[in-house]
C-alpha cells in the first residue's frame, strides 16, 4: 500500500501522462481535420443548405440504422425525420462538415461554448 508522499511523488507522473494524452488526441485531430492532409477542408454547416441536410440524415441512417432496428425492430423514417429535426435545431451551431477535394465526405460535431 502506497503512503501519501509516495503518491504524491507520482502526482507529476500522471499529470504528464494525462498532458501526453491531450497532445495526442490534438495532434491525431488535426490529422483527420486536414490541416496536414492535402485537400481536406472543415467548413461550418450553413442553416438550410438541402445537400448539406440530406447527406447529414444519409450518413446519420447509414450509422445508426442497424442499432434502431436491432433495438426497435423497424426504422421509422417518420420518428427518425422528427428525432433529426430535433437534432439539428438543437446541435446546428456545433456542425462542421468535412469535405475532400470539395466533395461532402464526414461531419463533424461537438459541443462548444458559445457567447
């Protein structure tokens, strides 16, 4: 069993490791974000763009069909479509899309302060 200034001592340790960690989950971001990939491009999701929509729903079906169905047994386009709307009136402000060469490829989502 450790004593308290043996852990002390390995505080740093971990505050290290845990720092080494967030440096790579950065780095490995800015990988996938294209800022060292040619032709990679994130640009913000633009509020009623149809393309933009539509390959958001698409990609959101592709995903997540197969766990509502196995869950649920069906999927309901009408509840997905309503569950979506929500979705996007609630997370539009935190989309970034991902594009290739120009081509819509990914999005890309999360949750930020915004003042």
């Amino acid at each position: 069993m450790y004593c308290s200034e043996e852990m002390s001592k390995s505080d740093h340790i971990i505050s290290e490791r845990k720092d080494q960690l967030l440096e790579n989950k950065i780095t490995e971001r800015k990988i996938r974000l294209g800022w060292e990939v040619p032709n990679l491009e994130l640009k913000p999701y633009k509020s009623g763009n149809k393309e933009q929509i539509k390959f958001i729903y698409d990609l959101k079906k592709e995903v997540y069909q197969k766990y509502v169905e196995k869950i649920y047994g069906e999927w309901s386009e009408e509840i997905q479509k309503k569950l979506f709307d929500k979705f996007m009136k609630e997370n539009s402000n935190n989309i970034e899309l991902i594009y290739l060469k120009d081509e819509l490829v990914r999005i890309l989502q999360w949750k930020r302060n915004r003042k």
